[in-house]
C-alpha cells in the first residue's frame, strides 16, 4: 500500500495514540512487581521498571500487532515483555560497560552493587519471558523460537562488542553488522512478534524482520550522534560518554576511516590508549564536524529510516497503525535524546 497523506490532524492523532500506548505501558510496568517480595530483590527491579524510557521497542510492537487487527490489550504481554527484557539488557551493559548513571539517574550497579544489579537482570529476563507466555495466540511457540534467538544474537552482538575493546582492526561493516544484532535484534523481534499475534505469513514476517533491521541500524547511529552532540540533561548520561569509554562507535571508526595524517593519529589515540580525556571531548566533537562525520552519520540515519518506510509501505495491514508506525519512525530519526 502507498503511505496515506500525513496532515496535521494524521499527525496528531499519531502522536496522541503513542502518547496513550506509552503512559499504557509505563502504568503496567511497575505494577508487574509491586507487591512481590522480598525487597531485597524486588527494590532494585522496581527501581529500573519505574525510571522512565521512550518505551519504543513495545509500542513498535503493540503498532505492528494493531496492523494485523489486534487489540492493544491482548498484545500488552508481549509488549511488556520486549520492555522488561530490554531493561535486562541495560542493567547488565552499564556493568559492563562501568557506567555510572542511565536515565538521569544511578546506575544499579552504582545505587546498590554489581551483585545486585547481576541478580536484578536476570529477573527481569525471567520475568519477559513469563510475560511472554500470557499472550493469548494459537502462535506462541512461533513467538517463543524468534525470542530465543533473538537473545542469542542479542548477546552475540554484546560479545562483539566488548570483543572489539581489544581488535585490532575494526571497519563500519564490523560495526553494522555487530549494531544487527545487539540494536537491531530485539527490535526485529518486537516488529516480527505482534505481527505473530496477528497471524502474518512468512513473507510479511520478512518484512516486518528488515524493517526492524533497518529501524535499528538507524537508531543506533543516531545514538551514536546524540551521544556527542545532545544536552546533557536531556540525554540522561554523559556526553561524549563513548569516546571517554574508547568505544568504537560508527562516529570513531568512519573518523578512524576517513581521516589522515595528523587527524588519524589523533584519533587513533583514543583506540590506543583506551578513551579520551573528558576535556578533550568538544575538539573531538570539532574534528569529526570538519570531517564531514555528523553529516554522514546523519544521512545513513535518513537512509536507513527511508528504507524501513519503504517495507512499511508493503505491509497489507489497517491503515491508521502503519500511519501510526510512519510518523514514530521519523520521530526516532529526528529525536534529540
């Protein structure tokens, strides 16, 4: 189908039925624990399901389920699923990673210890996957067997991630095809499960598989942009937090890439000595804007953006989700945190 004509009164119906998904989906969460005990356990996932969050990857997916004709209330389990899980994997990446602060506030690992915040992940994964199992469709174990790998390329992706701390060489596609599977993984799977709820066929769960690929691949340059160039309280962590860290991000590799001379060396400084100094962040920031980096970075954003509209203008679906779908993706794209 060709995407509807967007007017002021489609775009704010969209922004407002987001809107009543995402205040859906932030009411439910804490209530998922609020009386389970003990607190020594519970208080912490209380913590990180009460901390706010865009909520994107379960409204993506309570959309994708409402194109195929399914109500938002017999999709929510799986949509809080999506939510829980990822939240699983960022309490255990700020371990990881050592970082102090998500969301504007105190890591887990920082507010209680790492051990807690071990323990406060792996209940909220076992708590997605129960969540999972309350969805009511004829098509839960095909819903069960693309959760299952999505975990498996999610962590693979981390693992690639962490693997290219030490690699001694690393290029862009390295990082896209690493970003496929730590981003774009769960994101496929929000997309591809509420069409399952729906009972889509396998070629339309192909294409709801590469819009998510390539939502993903543009929200995570994106990240990477923000990461630089966002208001720090607005963002919610440390700006310029990845290049203090030394993470090989789409920014430093196509930087590493593009650059020559003294620029190359000063940005294959970060790579061996493990990060940047904080103070040496905004001529970080002036190099890569005289590289034409940002620029860069920002039409790949567009492009793979363009290029998830396009599969989302094959699906044979309700006409106000997909226009719904439209209108959050160019969100993402435009987003400044």
């Amino acid at each position: 189908m060709e995407t509807p004509p967007t007017d002021a009164a489609s775009e704010n119906a969209s922004a407002e039925h987001v809107a009543s998904l995402r205040a859906r989906i932030n009411h439910a969460l804490p209530e998922l624990v609020a009386d389970a005990g003990p607190d020594v356990l519970y208080d912490p996932v209380r913590y990180v399901l009460d901390g706010g969050g865009k909520r994107l990857r379960p409204i993506l997916l309570l959309l994708s389920a409402e194109a195929f004709g399914v109500a938002t209330q017999r999709a929510l389990p799986a949509a809080l699923a999506v939510e829980v899980f990822h939240n699983f994997t960022l309490v255990h990446d700020d371990i990881m990673d050592h970082a102090d602060e998500r969301r504007g506030r105190p890591t887990v690992h920082l507010q209680w210890d790492a051990d807690t915040a071990i323990l406060t992940g792996d209940m909220l994964m076992a708590l997605s996957y129960d969540l999972l199992t309350q969805v009511d469709t004829p098509h839960l174990a095909k819903m069960l067997d693309v959760y299952h790998a999505m975990v498996e390329r999610l962590c693979k992706g981390q693992a690639l991630d962490k693997a290219f701390e030490t690699q001694a060489e690393t290029s862009v596609e390295d990082y896209m095809r690493m970003i496929d599977c730590k981003t774009g993984a769960l994101l496929e799977a929000a997309f591809e499960i509420g069409g399952l709820i729906g009972g889509v066929v396998p070629p339309q769960r192909t294409a709801l598989r590469k819009i998510g690929r390539r939502v993903g691949r543009a929200f995570q340059i994106q990240d990477d942009l923000l990461d630089l160039t966002a208001d720090h309280d607005r963002w919610g962590k440390q700006v310029g937090g990845d290049l203090m860290e030394g993470k090989k991000t789409f920014l430093l590799l196509r930087a590493l890439e593009r650059a020559e001379g003294d620029d190359h060396a000063w940005f294959a400084r970060i790579v061996a000595e493990k990060g940047l100094p904080p103070d040496e962040v905004p001529e970080a920031r002036e190099r890569m804007r005289h590289l034409g980096i940002f620029d860069e970075a920002e039409a790949a954003v567009k492009e793979y953006t363009a290029g998830a509209r396009q599969q989302i203008d094959a699906l044979p679906g309700e006409t106000a989700p997909i226009q719904t779908m439209h209108w959050l993706i160019d969100q993402m794209q435009a987003r400044l945190h």
